[in-house]
C-alpha cells in the first residue's frame, strides 16, 4: 500500500510518541521508507536513538546549516508525504499560525508551501482536542488540505488513531484516486444462519479479503459502505449483516445510490427454519436446509446498470474448473469480473486468484491486502470505461 513512499515522520511532545517505534515498523512494512524529525519534547519521551533504530535513518533533532526542513519537505525535498504523528494541541496550533519554532513545525511550514502532502495523528487530552482556538486551527489546516486521522476519544483523552488508521491515511494522502467521486458497497466475511438461540450455519470465511477491497476503495478515493458482521472499521460506514437475509436488505439499501457493488462475503447458500428454544443435546436430528436468494442475482435485478464484482471460491484446486464456474456466474449475472480463489485460502493472510472477463484469465499471487488494491484498481478502470 505504500511502497516505494518516502515518508517524513514528524513526532511531537505527546506520551502517545512512546508508540512511534511500532508505528515506523508498520509504515516500512507496508512498503515505505521513514526519517524521523522530532521536537526537544518529544525527545524527552523517547530518545531520539529508538527512532533511529526503528527508521534505520538518522533523526532530525535540529536544524543546521544543512537546512534538513528544506532537504527533507522542499518542492525537491526527499518527502512523497509529512506525518505528524502524534500532533499535539501546541503543535497543531503553531503549524496553523506558521509558527516555526522546532524541526518539526519548520518542516511543515515547509512542506505546505510546497505542496507537499501532510497528515496529522492528534494525540491530547480530550478538553484540549474540543478548545476552540485547536477547533479553529483544526479547521484552518482542513482547508489547506491537511489531512487528519481522527484520534479515538477514550477515557477523557483524545488518544492517537490506530497505526492501521494512519497508514490508511498515509496511504490515501500519497495514492492517486481513480475512485474519487463514486460509492462503492462492499461485502465481507461470512453469514450465520441461527439453528437455535444458540447454534448457528456458518462458513469459515475471515473477512479479511473483504475488509482488504473496502480498504483499498477508500484509498483510491471511493465513499464505501461495508457491509458485514465484523468491527466497525475507520475507512468505511459499517452496515452490520449477520444472516444472509439481513445481508442482502442492507446490500438492496445501500446500492440505491451506489456506483458499484464487490460481492466479496461468502454467504449462506442455506438457511434452515430456527428452533425458538435450545434444541437439546444427544438427540437425532434432522435440519431440513432452505436455499436462500443469490444475492448478485437480487442485486441485478433490482439494480440493472449496477457495475458488480464477483467473487467465486471453489474446493476443487483445479484452475479450468475454477475458471468455467466464474465464467458461468460472469456470464448469467452481467459481472465486470469474477475473481475465483481456492476456498482453502480462507482465514489465511496470503491468497492466490484468478481475475476472469470475458475471454480473458489473470493470475494473482500475494497479500490479501495487495489483492484488495487490484480488486480496487480494477473497479476504477471498469467505472472509468462504463
């Protein structure tokens, strides 16, 4: 997601700086190089050689003669992008004001008149995160087009967003938008059909290639609605679904002004009518197994000009077969493209696709999450050619 980035790592006097060394990791690991440029404060917290370690680059802790704002966040500057993480209340207010009294105000000073991209990661107490005068400074870098990640308002404290919340807005502040414009609704993970007030029919399905297109859409600049019965995630509006009759009324809901549709949950093919009690242990029993509505087949009813994306896994590990199947959905539905797996990747961080149109088969091998950038990449040519 961010490979190849350079990116500016600006940390200021806040406890939450003690999560600056995980923080770095997780920008490299998805691709990126990091330099850290830290205030004497943050200093203070955690030495300046921990960010070394983490970034493997030295750290700015002053300005010199080298002009290191200018190298780093100039219009020819090292930096594809400035992150503030974390941005105090001080911080914020000094960088709306042009204030330039630390390595790091300097170089966003710098880096805003160069048109350089910047992303700040508040951390404060919640009092100061609602003072009217960082509400107003807030608001003024809005309008420079800074980029903020929301804290999480936690215990009186505006605590710092999740290291994945950042990078998502690392990422998006560093990525083009092919998607810009569109909403796109987005299904993951599994349905649970209820047995009893207990017992359910479910799949094995994680979620985890869903949540990797719904990520990847927000990135490339889509408004995406996620519908599933996982957490609540910070780059799309969540419609919880348990059963796969909840799932398709909030699919239905949600496509009446959508752009696009990913089918990406493996939903119940059955359903079964529920006991309103237990049902009891050791007992024989027979369910009678209901089949429930295809959802794509609902959806291309419903929404004729819908464009829709597939998603086929099969057990058979057999490519022909997998490809026939996912021609044989493309064709019946009107997809813009099936993408057929093996379901034995299930709950697995890597996988191996197909991506099937028309005549044509790719092949797909890595991350789920780089699977979900494809997934994204080519919803926005289908969009852009429709």
């Amino acid at each position: 997601m961010l490979e190849g980035v350079n990116v500016a790592l600006g940390v200021s006097g806040s406890i939450a700086a003690v999560k600056v060394v995980e923080l770095a990791h997780e920008l490299r690991r998805h691709g990126a190089s990091v330099r850290g440029v830290m205030t004497h404060s943050a200093q203070g917290i955690v030495h300046p050689w921990a960010v070394e370690f983490a970034t493997e680059h030295d750290v700015v802790t002053e300005l010199t003669g080298r002009v290191e704002h200018v190298e780093l966040c100039g219009r020819d500057g090292w930096a594809d992008v400035l992150l503030l993480a974390p941005a105090t209340a001080n911080t914020v207010g000094k960088i709306a004001a042009a204030v330039d009294d630390t390595p790091v105000t300097t170089c966003a000073t710098t880096a805003l008149g160069a048109d350089v991209p910047v992303v700040v990661a508040p951390a404060m107490h919640e009092p100061m995160y609602d003072h009217p005068g960082v509400l107003d400074a807030i608001a003024r870098l809005e309008e420079w087009d800074v980029d903020f990640v929301d804290p999480r308002v936690e215990e009186g404290k505006a605590k710092i967003a999740t290291e994945a919340a950042i990078v998502t807005g690392v990422a998006s502040a560093t990525t083009e938008k092919p998607l810009a414009g569109t909403k796109v609704v987005v299904t993951a993970g599994a349905t649970s059909e209820p047995l009893d007030p207990v017992r359910v029919l479910t799949n094995r399905s994680s979620g985890k290639t869903g949540r990797a297109v719904a990520r990847a859409c927000h990135v490339f600049g889509a408004d995406v609605t996620l519908v599933h019965d996982g957490p609540d995630v910070h780059y799309a509006d969540v419609r919880r679904a348990e059963t796969s009759a909840e799932m398709l009324a909030a699919v239905e809901a949600a496509c009446r002004d959508a752009d696009a549709l990913v089918s990406a949950a493996a939903i119940s093919d059955y359903t079964v009518d529920a006991s309103d009690e237990k049902i009891r242990s050791g007992e024989p029993r027979t369910l009678e197994l209901v089949p429930t509505p295809k959802l794509i087949d609902t959806v291309r009813e419903e929404y004729p000009s819908l464009t829709i994306v597939g998603f086929k896994a099969e057990t058979s590990g057999d490519d022909e077969a997998m490809v026939e199947e996912a021609r044989r959905i493309l064709d019946r539905v009107g997809l813009a493209f099936v993408v057929a797996n093996d379901a034995s990747v299930m709950g697995d961080d890597e996988t191996r696709t197909l991506f099937v149109r028309g005549d044509s088969t790719e092949e797909f091998a890595g991350s789920k999450a780089a699977l979900g950038e494809r997934v994204a990449a080519g919803l926005g040519r289908e969009l852009d050619e429709a």
